[in-house]
C-alpha cells in the first residue's frame, strides 16, 4: 500500500449472510493482490447479508470489485433469498468513498466505470446513487430500493426507473444494483445523564437535517436500558462539511434547556484521522496546522 | 512501507551544514533501501549542522544509521568545525523513537545495538543518553555534551565520562557521539492575549517541570513582537503521559490569574497522530474509543 498515492474505499453488501464457503469466494479477488486490501468482512445471519470493507487504489480496486460482483452472481440466486434487510440484488449497495488523495468527483468517476463494467460483463442493470445520482431522486439508495427485489421486476420497466446502466429488465437471479459515491460515514453517539427518552428525541430532531438542524446529519433519540440513560444516536455523513465537535457543542447547548448534560460519546466502527484530527485542532485553538504534520501522514505518504 | 509491523524514528544530527554534497552524501544510505524511508533533511548554515528525520524497521533502520554515520566520519572533521548549535562529534546526537508496536525498551536496545556496531567499526566513543542512559547523569544530552568538541578530549579521560561504548579517547576527526532512545518530542506553543512577557514566563514556570509543573513538559516565555502578543513555548518530551490537552488547559487556568486569555496555539513540526487523537477523545469525552477504530490506522497495518 506504500506505493499507493491515490486511496479509495469500497464497502460492497452482498446478499448472503449464511453460507460462509459462498462468502469466502465472494471476497476472494480482494486478496494478495497488488493496489488492493482487505480490510474487513462481517456476515449477519438474520439479515443474509455480508457487508465488505475493502481499500485500493483506483484501477486495482476497479477490477477487484468487478470480479468480486461477477462471482456474486454466480453464487446468489435471489429467488430464494430470504432475510430481515431490505435487498434488491445479489449485489445490493457497491459504495465508493474517497480516502486519500482522491476528490469525491473521482470517486463518482471510479462508481461510473464500475457500473459500466459490471453492466456490459454481467447484463446487469444499475442504478448510481449519491453522489453519482443522474436524478435527485435517485440520491437515496431507499427510494430506489423501494419495492425490494420482488418489486423491481415490474418497477424497473417504468420510464422513470430506467436504471442508468444494463438493460431496463432485472437479472434473473441478481436482481439490480445501486453503485455511487458517497463521503465517508461517521457513526457517532451522544451520551445525556437522564433516562428521559423524550429529552433525547427532542435534541436529536434540533441537531438533524431531516428537522432543520446540520446539513450532514442523521439521528434519532434512543435509551440504553441497562445504564439507564437516553443517547442522541447520529450517523454523520459527511464530517468535512459538518464537523464531529460541532454537533457535539450543539448537543450540549440543546441540553441545557432540559438541565441534562452530555456525559460522554462514542464513536461506532471505523472513523477517518482527518474527522479527530480537525476536533483537536478545534479545540486546542491550532493555527496554521496542516495534516502534513502528522507523522503518521507523512510515513505513509 | 506496508510489510513494517514495526516503525521506529531516528533523528540523527550530523556537524555539517553548508557543504550539501557532503550531506548528501551522508543521507545516501537512506534513500532507496526496503525497510526505511527518508522523511526529511535540513541543513542550518549558522548551526552549521544538518537534522535528518529517517523511519525505518528495526534491523534495516539500524543498518542504514550505521552506515550514514561511517561516511560521516569520513567527511566531516570537527577540527575545523565552526558553528553556533553546540557540538561535541560529526554526528553529535542520534535518538531513537518508538513510532508504532515499539516500546520504548525496544527502542533502548535497538540505541545500543547501533552504539556497540558504530564504537567497534569506527573506534568511536559513544554516550548512551536519555532512556538508555548508564547513569541518571547521564540523561540528560547538555550534560554530556557540556565541554563541546574542544573540551572532550580532557572530559572523556575522567572516570566518571568514561564512554559507554568505544575507546576512553576521541576520535581525532568525529569527536564523540550520544546515542539513546527518547519518546517523541512535541514542539507545542499556546498563544496569550497581551504583550506582557512576564505572564508568559510566570505561566512556563508555572506548568513546567523544572520549576513545578508537569512531568514531560520544558517550557519558556516568550515574545511574538510582530503579532504584539506573548506565548509559552514548550517541548512536550512525552505526550503518552503529559497529554498536550493538559498543558493547554492548564495555562487557560493559569492565564486567568493575570485577566488574560488563551488565544490560540500551535505544533511546530511533526507530531503522532496518537497525541491529536488523544485530545479529540479527551474533549468528546469518548468512551471505549481505540486506535484501531481509525481507518488510516487499519489501512496501513
């Protein structure tokens, strides 16, 4: 990876969650090759599902992804396929997401080839979603997903449902696909000293989008039982826009109207050095910093 | 860079800072080699002396330093040497720092090893500093040093500065060297809000550890004539266990005693990205947070 100037992430969801041999052969060109690692891979048996986290650099990762989707296809009939998450395809959700040196306009460039490939190789259609979205209403992978994949065989044949790549008829056992850009995804918690579900409800609707508060933020209210306290749950989806510490001192402010204080936070999964680097230099005041200056940045560059 | 499980940093300081064919010369066993990597070289002509900052694998970083400090004895004569930065050798220090899966034991050993290769191939006299030093006098690099270059030849024959490593005498042309491992060094300022020196002073003394202060933490006052405001510039010589959020609280406090404010504040150079990390966690109040949860930590490892 040392060679690599250019890095991207691939998160792929695959409709098979039980059948670890199928998995296995699945996520099979994503390793020991050059340009491409294998970061993680998890299967949930209750919602047959395999969700993949695989880094690259564009090109390399191009190709692994291809090929990874074309066995996919052959392993997943999604006639049988039964499971608690909502799935239109063998391969339901291919999401590119910039790490390194990349412009999110090269990660639509990279979903766009993708797409194009897998559409001409495999005869299948595929919607771009995000960032890569030919319509606005196609930005959200729900929206598209609507009908599942018992659905898309007759949603796909409306005009306004013409997928953007393949045929505008749905693999006989793949389904369709959704492939785009997207920036990456923060899961990020908020922890109030009160076990008043109400009072997190509230502050999560003040500091989201959907309801008037920060552009680059989802949440919901949620308690946690067993500590007896409520957190404001959040995904943030893009922190170079809507900063972590910025929805953390909003929350904090919200609180004060119900005399609650943020106890803590936490954050879900895999966050990029960027998003924790800019809440310290926030909070240390930092001038000039650049990310030039971390040693790690520089060792790897 | 991929394969290194292990990554430690060497910093050595060479007496020559004008001749750049010199210095290229001695910066050639860095360049090019599988297991090191050459992040950065800097000669000053008034110190007259060039700081290199080299990473590397135990082993081939070890092999590298060997080699660049052989053909600086070679070119460099300290007879002739002129220069404002104290000196005491043609290469005058060459600290080892633990960087990633190192512990600072390692990085003790792996300072040894180097002093015990360089005294044997170069007959030269070597003193072990800081954390492998022989001797808690011998800690401290100034103290070793005090004497330079022209007072070592007499300094050397007493018992008590007796090398660690190489013949009780100098050599003629290199002089003597300091080897020893260090944790790595912050150089962290914080900005006031007046053009009053003696706050800045009161408050360096106030929160370092020579006259009271925090463990890891050498400060002074200082003045920014051209911004008309004063700072406290210190070196955090540990920020595994002086975090830089401490210090940087710490002098808000104290900065309250005088009516002043705390500004802003800066990193001068390179610094971990544990140490920034550590200040997001601190400010977020994160719980249960780890350093694998960062994507570029896994990418990379």
């Amino acid at each position: 990876m040392s060679s690599m100037k250019q890095i991207v992430q691939c998160v792929p969801n695959f409709s098979e969650g039980r059948d670890l041999k199928k998995i296995e052969k699945i996520v099979e060109p994503f390793r020991g090759r050059e340009g491409v690692k294998l970061l993680d891979y998890q299967n949930d048996e209750d919602h047959n599902r395999a969700v993949v986290t695989v880094v690259g650099a564009p090109g390399p990762l191009n190709t692994a992804v291809v090929e990874a989707m074309g066995i996919a296809i052959d392993v997943i009939d999604m006639r049988g396929h039964q499971g608690q998450h909502p799935r239109m395809g063998a391969i339901d959700v291919v999401p590119f997401i910039p790490v390194k040196n990349v412009t999110p306009q090269e990660a639509v460039d990279i979903s766009k080839d993708v797409a194009n490939q897998v559409a001409a190789k495999y005869n299948l259609p595929v919607f771009l979603y995000e960032k890569s979205a030919s319509k606005p209403e196609r930005q959200n992978l729900a929206a598209i997903r609507k009908g599942q994949f018992e659905g898309m065989a007759d949603k796909i044949r409306q005009a306004e449902w013409k997928p953007d790549f393949g045929p505008a008829e749905i693999h006989p056992s793949a389904g369709v696909t959704a492939i785009g850009a997207r920036m990456p995804l923060v899961a990020y918690n908020v922890n109030l000293d009160t076990a008043d579900f109400d009072i997190a409800d509230r502050i999560a609707k003040q500091v989201r989008h959907l309801s008037g508060g920060l552009r680059y933020c989802k949440g919901i209210g949620i308690e946690l039982k067993d500590r007896g306290i409520v957190q404001v749950s959040m995904n943030m989806t893009d922190y170079t826009k809507t900063a972590l510490y910025r929805v953390f001192e909003l929350i904090r402010i919200e609180a004060r109207r119900y005399g609650v204080n943020v106890i803590g936070s936490e954050i879900i999964g895999l966050v990029p050095m960027e998003a924790l680097i800019d809440t310290a230099a926030y909070y240390l005041g930092l001038e000039e910093f650049s990310l030039e200056q971390v040693l790690e940045y520089r060792i790897y560059e």
